[in-house]
C-alpha cells in the first residue's frame, strides 16, 4: 500500500475510534459524580431521599434546632430536697437539757438567761447494716431513709419521758469510708467515672453539688472539653451533652442528686469529605462547633480542573417533623430521613449559607465533579491513541541484512521520510 494512504488509513482509524469512544464519556472513571447524577440518580432502596437546597429558610431552620440537654431532661433550679440518711453514714448527736438532769455534767455550760443547763455529745455513731443507730437512753431508732430532721425529731420523742424538755442537734459526721483515695460517701453522693483522672463516689455538698463541683472532685476530663461527652443516669431518664456546652451555659449546669451516674466518655467530632477535594478523607472538627465553609476549606477545597461549585450536597439524617415543616410534600415517611442539602457556591450567597450552615457529628460532605471534567479526561484519553500513531505514521523504518560475520546478523536501520 503506498504510504500515503497508508497514513490516511491511521486517521481514519483514529477518527472512527473518536466517534465508538465519544458515546462512553458517562462511563469513564471518575472520582465523583456530577451534581446532575446526583440529583437524578436511582434511589431505590432508598426511594424516600429527600433533597433539600440550602436556602436562607433552610439555614435558619436548622439554627433554630437545640438538642435535648440536661437542662430540659434533670431539674436546674435546686439541690435535691431533704437528703436521706444512708446505712454507713456517720451521726454526729448531742443533747441539751434545760436544765442539770439526765445529761448534766460537771462542765455544763451555762444558760443565757443566767440558769444552768446539761448538755451531751455522744461519740459518732455509724448507721448499721439494718439500718438503725442506737442512742443512750432512746434505744434503738431508725435513720436509712430518713432525713436528718426526723431522726433528731424521732431522739426527742423517745427522750422527752427520760430528760428534762431534752432538744437534740443531730448532724452528718461523714459516711462509709471506699475507695482507694478513702473517701466517705453513702447516700448522699454520685458516682463519677470513665475518662476522668479519679473515677469515685462522689460525697454531695449538703447545699447542692452542680454538674462541674462533681467532675472537678473527680479530678476533671482527660481530654479537651469539645471532645468530651459527659453522661448523666438518674433512676430511668438520661441524658448526653458535650463538656464544652455545659462549660459554656450555665443552666446546663445542673445540680445532681444523690445516686446520679456520670460517665464521661472521649468522643471527638469527625465529618468527612469525598469527590472532587484536594484532600478526600475523614477530619476531626478541632472545636466545639464548625462550619460547612469551614469543612469544605480543611478538606483543601476544590479540584479547578474536576469540581463543579454549584454542587456541594451534605450527607445526614434529620427528624421526620423537621424534614415536613419544610416541605410538607416530602414523598417520605421514614423516621429518621436521609435528606441531601444541596448548596450553589456559584451564587455569592452561598459563601454566606455555608458559613452559616453548622456541622453535625459524622455528616458527609460530597463535592461534585463538573460535566467538563469528563469531557477533558475524554480529550487525553483521544490524545493518549492519536500520539503513537502519528508517530508511526511519520516514520517508517527500512530494515537492509548486509551480511553475517561469525554466524551474527548485521542489521541496520534508516528512517524514511514521505510526503503525503
């Protein structure tokens, strides 16, 4: 075949596989896909996705939502009424009569108004494993369950037919003595554990012991207060809120009760970033709160050759009733919903929603590819074909055998240039 058309032969070739390969653009590999696959993809089995645009309705929405702390579920406002005695509390209790009697004692004191008075203060007493004490001349008397109040009310009772009109102080000396820092708690305390640097029975302030009074007796969190959640059980309600909010409001700051649980478990925040982002991969939020602005910048932002700005989706799932006060026609009725947030950064506006629109604990964030970058992988591709077979088109090799010596074929070669 003369060269000539030889060569033409090569781009008809070339040109024919341009048009088989133009049809499979869809197809060829990509990191993400674009913002209108996603918004037109199949979803089944996921047929109730709902797709939301990040609007300024939308961003105020989702501000407007507060998770449930532990001022909405435990009470804030007061200490637990009226501790109770516990069995191995200590009592401290003493006795005053009016006057010299079943109590007097060389070394009374004497009265204000210038008589004389016996007064008596026992050794501490430890309530016992049934849990009653017993008091010189009143017996027995029963303490575990009781507030202090009734106690000293229940010593008078039992004295008034023993000593002159006898009126008791009855006080709380202490109580069992655990742990390896030999505290003394019974009733009146919480326990405290997980990651702190001293996991005890914590003993509870007569006046009321907050939230952060416990977890410093504990000796505080291992880990920074953004990334610590702190646990609060009492009897059958319970409640999770990061140390951080409790440290930055008040009224999450609530008084605990005796037998209240507290773990404190490590639990950073984390999001992830896939598509067309200079860095894909798995961040951790670094504070207590985080922007998807911010989100977007720490994973390196867009690729300029494959992104497409217009189409940045977040990943998550929301309550059904706020995902119905929004759009009423939501074609859902799963509990929690897969809702995808779709936001324009081509709008000017859509820097300002993304600065505005918070992060949540293990959302997605997906940036799409742009139509282009298919079309420019494409055209490497034709450029990657076409190159060799220009090249060979080019240059055509002569080879000329010009003889053997010592049974070795001695070859040589000379390129051969044509004109079409």
């Amino acid at each position: 075949m003369p060269f000539g058309n030889l060569r033409g032969a090569f781009r008809l070739a070339a040109a024919m596989g341009i048009l088989a390969l133009a049809p499979g653009c869809s197809v060829m590999p990509a990191a993400a896909p674009t913002a209108l696959e996603v918004e037109n993809a199949p979803t089944a089995p996921f047929n109730q996705i709902v797709v939301l645009d990040i609007d300024d309705a939308v961003v105020s929405a989702l501000a407007a939502v507060r998770a449930e702390g532990f001022a909405g579920r435990f009470s804030a406002r007061a200490p637990a009424a009226d501790l109770k005695i516990a069995v191995g509390d200590t009592l401290q209790i003493s006795v005053i009569e009016q006057a010299p009697g079943l109590f007097s004692s060389p070394g009374g004191a004497a009265a204000p108004t210038g008589g004389s008075m016996g007064a008596t203060s026992f050794l501490p007493v430890t309530v016992s494993h049934d849990g009653t004490i017993s008091v010189p001349f009143a017996g027995t008397v029963r303490a575990a369950g009781l507030t202090i109040e009734a106690v000293r009310r229940e010593i008078e009772r039992k004295l008034a037919d023993k000593a002159i009109n006898p009126q008791v102080q009855v006080a709380l000396a202490g109580g069992a003595t655990v742990g390896a820092n030999n505290a003394t708690v019974g009733a009146n305390s919480a326990t405290v554990g997980g990651e702190v640097n001293h996991a005890e029975i914590i003993p509870l302030r007569p006046s009321g012991s907050r939230l952060l009074d416990v977890l410093a007796e504990a000796g505080g969190a291992h880990y920074p207060a953004f990334e610590t959640t702190v646990h609060l059980t009492r009897g059958h309600r319970e409640a999770a809120v990061s140390l951080q909010r409790i440290v930055d409001k008040p009224e999450e700051n609530v008084f605990i009760y005796p037998g209240d649980n507290i773990y404190v478990s490590h639990d950073p925040k984390t999001f992830s970033v896939l598509g067309a982002s200079t860095k894909v991969g798995r961040y951790e939020f670094g504070s207590e709160s985080l922007n998807l602005a911010e989100a977007v910048a720490e994973a390196g932002g867009f690729v300029d050759a494959a992104s497409d700005p217009s189409g940045v989706f977040l990943f998550r799932y929301e309550p059904l009733r706020f995902v119905k006060a929004l759009r009423p026609d939501a074609p859902t009725d799963v509990d929690p919903t897969p809702v995808i947030y779709r936001l324009n950064l081509r709008e000017g506006g859509g820097y300002f929603r993304a600065k505005r629109f918070a992060m949540r604990d293990k959302d997605i964030v997906l940036l799409a590819n742009s139509d282009g970058a298919q079309l420019l992988k494409f055209a490497n591709l034709v450029e990657a074909i076409l190159t060799p077979v220009q090249s060979a088109a080019s240059t055509v090799l002569t080879v000329k055998t010009i003889g053997t010596s010592g049974g070795t074929a001695v070859v040589t070669t000379s390129p051969v240039t044509t004109t079409p």
